[in-house]
C-alpha cells in the first residue's frame, strides 16, 4: 500500500496521539530501550503525562549486559526523576548469538557466570534482578517469550497501553505492522495493536524519519544517548545508525563498532560471549566469512558435497538441527515436484527463494544462519520451546 502525505507535521501529530492514549487509559507504560526513537518517545510521553495530570510514567527497561557505557548513562538520565517509574530488568534471558556455532545463545545476566558480567548490576531502586520478582519468569526465558508476559503482568486485567517508538522508514516489516488491516486496532487507529486481551501496543512515531528525531532533540532541547555522536564521528550515516543486541543474525554487522566507539566495554565483551572477536572480524559489510557475498566453492566440490563437508564440522547438537531443517526444505520441494535438488539454479530465483539448490543451503550454513531464514524459515514458538528444552536436558546432564 502507498503512503498517504498529511500537511500536519509529525511533531504535532503525535502530541495528538499522545494525548489521545493518555486520554482513554489509566495504565500506560513506555518500552524504553535508551536508543534514540525509544528515547524521543519518552520525552514526549512525560510530556504528555504532565498535561493530563498522570505522573509518573511507567517504563519497562530490559538491560541485555552487553551495551554501551552511554547507553546506560542516558537511561540513568531518563529515570532517575520522580517523573518516571522505571522497571529495569536484569534477569538472565535468553539471546541470539550468531557469531558462534557451538553457542548459538547466549545468557545475559547468567548468575552462573557472574565473575565474567561486561557489566555489574546497575544501582538503582528500580532493578529488577530477583528471578521471583515476576510470577511468570523462568531462567533462559527468549527476549521475545518475556515482553508480551510482562504486559499481561503490568496489566492485571486492564485496559493498558504499550507505547513502542518503531518507525516505518526502518524497515518494510515495520511498515506492515502498520498497515496489517488484519490486525486488531484500538477504537480504528491504525497506528494501534491489540496484542493481547487488555493490552495494546501504539506507535505515536510510527511515520517519523531519522532526521526528524535530530531535529526535535536540537529544537525542544530533548536528552539523547550520547553514543550516536560517537557514530556519527566514526563515519556511520544517520539511517545506519542503531542499537540493538549486538550479536544476533542481521545486528552483528554493526559489532565492530563497539571496538571503535568504547574499547574498554569490548574488551569486557569478547571475554564474556563466545564468538564476539570473530563477529568483529567477518560479520561487517564488506567481509565474505559470513556469506554475506558470493559463495566461494572450493575446488573438488559441489554445492551438495559441501554442504555435507559444512555440516560435519559442526557440532552435533547444531548439525542435527541443521539438519531436520533441511530435510524439511527438501521435502517441501518434492512435493512442488522436484525430486532433486540442483546444486545451483537463477541467482535471481535463489535470492527471491522461489527455487532450491544446494548454493542456497551452503549460503545459510555459512552465514550461521540458525533460524535457516534463507530457506524461509522462521522462529516459531514451537522453535524456541524445542531449543529451551534442549538446553534444559544438556544442563541436567
């Protein structure tokens, strides 16, 4: 679907939103993660709080060890007022870690690895570290499996409202989740979720660009996290520049910057997740380790032949998983009516994956691609309750 232009700037549209939500609900809270959508959110929904008379604002922070100095700096600054209720969590869950085979996840805040935190437990009243603060939270619990209980938990019943700082430019699946008229919306807005009985998620700057975030810091003279002038020192352009969990599938590109930009944390980080260093090294832009270019078949072998030899240098509990999906990528086909998967076919077919061939297989083991996106497969909940009891056995044992 196209977009549709307003004269109405983004600034004043969201004042609009903003008190629309603080109008129609008593519970809200802000996902804050101390980037700079989250953080513009923020600002602006204190705002809007001390219109309506509705101080405090309730933020959820979940703190993932392996950040930047500046990012908790700047969420420090954020919460440490009596204008902000703020839940950090710093609770041992479950992450991606696609810059190792043998640890494909790791554990942030692992009580059991305490001596090796990049980080001690921040000091504030609002941490949250007891793994029995919250009736709902087992340890290895995926980041993904944790958001959505803790809005059942803060809304108890309910109606509440999430605000979450996504931006359409991003990305085209941010786009959608906007668009989706399939979707569940609050009383029509289409910049509304309802994701859950009593909860809703809305995003007030859904439409803004990167260049309006800038302008309203400078304007309206809003708190940032001072890491995006390091970035912007080092050369990163605006639209590249993010903070995320820095080692999963598409984030590790930008790993190398936590080398650059705060030496003393990376040093911390390649002690602490296995891989990191290797990340630094192969997973940028232009750098072939992690397939994101052309596969380099080496000589003596095809596609079929190498992905055979790929798989058998693996681990076995990551070769068996490889595997069964695989497998399921192949049988898939067959009943399409290809009985024999070709070792190459239509590069552009291959990268539309509107064909098999081994090519596309070796791609996804060489990119350590383990949820096989490059076969079009996704993470399913089924996925992630097969690889918790996974871990759970190989703990046991």
């Amino acid at each position: 679907m196209p977009k549709h232009y307003k004269e109405q700037n983004v600034y004043d549209a969201t004042i609009g939103r903003m008190d629309h939500v603080f109008s129609c609900f008593k519970k809200i809270y802000v996902s804050f993660s101390g980037g700079k959508d989250s953080g513009l959110l923020l600002n602006m929904a204190i705002e809007a709080a001390r219109r309506h008379g509705k101080l405090p604002v309730h933020v959820l922070v979940i703190d993932l060890e392996a950040q930047y100095r500046h990012t908790i700096d700047y969420i420090f600054r954020m919460v440490n007022c009596d204008e902000v209720k703020v839940y950090w969590v710093c609770l041992p869950i479950r992450l991606r870690n696609a810059v190792s085979q043998f640890n494909p996840h790791w554990l942030c805040w692992d009580p059991e690895k305490k001596h090796t935190w990049v980080r001690q437990l921040p000091k504030h009243p609002g941490v949250i570290a007891n793994e029995r603060f919250f009736p709902f939270f087992r340890r290895g619990m995926e980041f993904e499996e944790f958001v959505p209980e803790f809005g059942k938990w803060f809304a108890g019943g309910v109606n509440t409202a999430c605000l979450v700082g996504i931006r359409t430019d991003e990305s085209l699946n941010r786009f959608r989740t906007i668009r989706n008229n399939r979707k569940e919306t609050y009383e029509g807005q289409q910049w509304s979720t309802r994701t859950q009985e009593c909860l809703y998620n809305f995003y007030p700057i859904y439409d803004w660009a990167t260049k309006d975030i800038w302008i309203a810091n400078g304007k309206y003279g809003y708190d940032y996290n001072k890491i995006y002038d390091l970035m912007y020192l080092a050369g990163v352009p605006l639209p590249q520049q993010r903070l995320c969990q820095p080692f999963g599938d598409d984030q590790r590109k930008s790993l190398y910057l936590y080398k650059i930009l705060e030496p003393e944390m990376w040093t911390r980080i390649v002690s602490r997740v296995e891989g990191a260093n290797f990340g630094n090294r192969y997973s940028q832009i232009n750098k072939k380790a992690l397939g994101y270019f052309r596969v380099y078949l080496p000589h003596g072998h095809t596609y079929e032949s190498y992905a055979s030899f790929l798989l058998a240098t693996m681990p076995p509990h990551l070769r068996e998983h490889y595997l069964t999906r695989i497998n399921r990528f192949i049988d898939w086909w067959k009943k399409k009516g290809i009985d024999v998967i070709p070792n190459t076919a239509d590069p552009g077919l291959e990268r539309s994956k509107k064909t098999p061939s081994w090519r596309r297989i070796c791609k996804v083991l060489l990119k350590n691609d383990y949820w096989c996106t490059g076969l079009s497969f996704s993470q399913t909940k089924q996925a992630m309750v097969e690889q918790q009891e996974f871990i759970l056995k190989h703990i046991s044992l």
